[in-house]
C-alpha cells in the first residue's frame, strides 16, 4: 500500500507555461502543485526538454489532432 504522507508535496512549483499562441514564447511561472487522482503519481522533474512537435504546437503547424506529454 502506498504511502498517503503528502507532508514533503510541495503546493507550489515552477512551470515553463506556453503564453503566446502562433510564436514561440514561454514564460516561467509558479503554478499550484496538483494532487494525484486514483491510480495516479505525483513526479518530481529535475530536467525537461523540447522536441519538433512542441516546437509544432508553438507555431501552429502541428498536425491535429496530436496527443502531447509523451516523453
């Protein structure tokens, strides 16, 4: 059985949030943390990268429609 301790959740964290539609814009931001649903897990990130079809997205020339986060 998993643990339901949450004291070391952070409510907070910094997110790169996708602001400008049609340009290639982000911006870092401090966003609520949220909590994990049933059957689901909190992952504490140290790194992140781009690739094409986010680059795509950005600039409006993804093919749609396109299932994102799949790294």
């Amino acid at each position: 059985m998993a643990s339901t301790d949450d004291s070391n959740m952070p409510k907070t964290h910094t997110a790169c949030v996708y602001n400008k539609p049609g340009s290639c814009s982000v911006a870092i931001r401090e966003v609520e943390t949220p909590d994990p649903g049933p059957g689901e897990v909190l992952v504490r990130l140290t790194h992140s990268g781009v690739c094409h079809s986010d680059y795509g997205v950005m600039m409006n020339t993804a093919s749609v429609p396109l299932t994102s986060n799949y790294e």
